[in-house]
C-alpha cells in the first residue's frame, strides 16, 4: 500500500460568511461572500436591463430582487457540469470567439465561412382536372 502525501493548501479556503451588512441591517440568513459579490453584479445588470423588452413589464421587485438572486444562487453553485459556473461560461464564450482548427490543421476563421448557395429544383406537377359530363 502507498502512502499518500496530505495536502493541506485548501485548509487555508475558507469562505467568508456575513451574518450583518452593518450594524442596523442584518440580512435573512447568513450568505457567503461570492453569492454577496455575484447578487451585486446581477442588480447592477438588473439596472441596465429595466428599459429592454421582457424587463421592462415585469415588476420591480422581480427585476432588483429576482433576477439578481437567481444569478448569485447559479453562480454559486459548486459545479456545473465539473466546472464553476464562471469557468463555464468563460470556456464557452472563448469557444466562440476563437478562431477554429479543421482536421487538416488549417485554421478557419469566422469570415472564412462560405456562404450556402445551392439551387435547388422542384418537379413540377401537372394537376389534372377531368371535367364531367
């Protein structure tokens, strides 16, 4: 049987946890200092965004409550599909503005794109009526 080396280094990560945000406030339950940062940038969205369609009916309790909760609590979920949330959607959004490799090794970038022009034919058909007598 091996012995394994102990690593130690996440010991030293451990979240900060608010209970109060001052002295007067106290928030409902105690919440982590990520889901605090991503509830900030999602109100700050959720400002920009009052005047574009879907938020601009909706009520304004939904649009500075809501939507900035439902950002902070998906962004502070542990992982999603194996990574965090924020290392997700930078994958992704680097994925689509990368320039992209064939398997021949040629790089293709985004106007190298052809565009798609093929004719394509229809048989026409004869519709015949036969008259009655």
């Amino acid at each position: 049987m091996q012995n394994q080396v102990k690593n130690w280094s996440k010991i030293w990560k451990i979240e900060r946890v608010f209970y109060k945000i001052t002295d007067e406030i106290s928030l409902p339950r105690p919440m982590s200092q990520t889901f605090l940062i991503w509830f900030v940038i999602g109100l700050f969205l959720s400002f920009k965004m009052k005047g574009i369609f879907p938020f601009s009916f909706s009520s304004a309790s939904l649009n500075h409550l809501g939507i900035p909760f439902l950002i902070a609590f998906i962004m502070n979920k542990k992982t999603f599909q194996g990574k965090k949330p924020y290392n997700y959607l930078l994958s992704a959004l680097l994925y689509l503005f990368r320039s992209k490799v064939t398997r021949l090794g040629r790089k293709k970038t985004r106007n190298d794109y052809q565009a798609f022009e093929h004719e394509v034919l229809i048989r026409e058909r004869k519709v015949i009526e036969y008259a009655e007598h």
